[in-house]
C-alpha cells in the first residue's frame, strides 16, 4: 500500500512541474487577429499598430534583401519601401497552422496581395510565410521572426513575363 500511496505522490509532483497546457485554439486566434490587422494596415499604409505588435528585437527576413534586425530596422525598411511608392491595394493573409510550445507559438500560412510599385505599376504576388511569435510578460504575442517568399520568381524587365 505504502508503495502505491508514494508512486500516486510522485506522479502528482510530477504532473504539478509540468508546464500548463496552451490553449492552442485561443493563441491561434489571437494571432489570426494580429495577421489580419496587419493585412489591413499595409492597405492603409500605416505602421504603429502593426509595429507595436514586435519584439524590439525582432527579425524580418524579407525577399530579395538582408536580414533586419530590431523593431527600428523594420521601421526604417518599411518606411523606405513606402517612399520609393511602394504602395499595396489588397492583401490577404491566411494562416494555415499554429503550434505552441512554452513562450514560442509558429504560425505557418499564405498571402497573396496586389501592389504597386513605380515605376513597375501593379503586380500580383502569392508567397507563404513563417511567424514565430514570443510570449510577453503581459501574456500577449509579439513577433519575434518572421520570414516569407514568393511562389514565383519575378519576371524579369524585357522578359514578356
């Protein structure tokens, strides 16, 4: 009897150090309401809100360009994207799969959006995407990486595609 009562204890220690268990399907909705505020914000041109989702040392690691490191990397990049004209008239953001771990969530999905570029005029582009999200202290999601790419390649000027 004695050996059941210590081997109940154990488990009952054990179990209690485990980590909680997220609730994956309310983090999956919190980051789709961030994804889909983010969507908006690039129609509208706007920054702050989308940025006040980051981490202050976030990573973005954008087609075509280097990595950018921190929230003021990420700002400057965009900002100067926006100046040479850069301008999206619809985007759309669909998450496909989220999973949590401790601190970390990934978000795993696809875009496609429609965007203007000078002097390229408008371009349709389709990608995939990868998010990884950290835990604040106040227990919301912040950005931590995130990476994307397109589905194809670019055509090149002159090449009739």
């Amino acid at each position: 009897m004695k050996r059941i009562v210590l081997i109940v204890l154990f488990g009952l220690v054990l179990f209690s150090c485990a980590p909680p268990q997220q609730d994956i399907t309310h983090v999956r909705k919190a980051i789709e309401e961030m994804t889909q505020k983010a969507a908006k914000d690039l129609v509208a041109g706007t920054l702050d809100t989308t940025l006040a989702n980051y981490t202050d040392d976030a990573v973005s690691l954008p087609n075509f360009s280097p990595m950018l490191k921190g929230k003021k990397a990420i700002r400057e990049y965009s900002e100067n994207m926006m100046k040479l004209g850069l301008r999206f008239t619809k985007v759309t953001f669909t998450t496909i799969d989220v999973q949590v771990s401790g601190n970390m969530a990934f978000e795993t999905g696809s875009y496609t959006m429609t965007l203007e570029m000078p002097p390229m005029g408008q371009m349709h582009d389709e990608g995939k995407f990868l998010t990884v999200y950290e835990r604040a202290k106040d227990g919301s999601w912040k950005i931590k990486v995130e990476t994307w790419n397109m589905n194809k390649e670019p055509a090149m000027p002159g090449s009739g595609g």
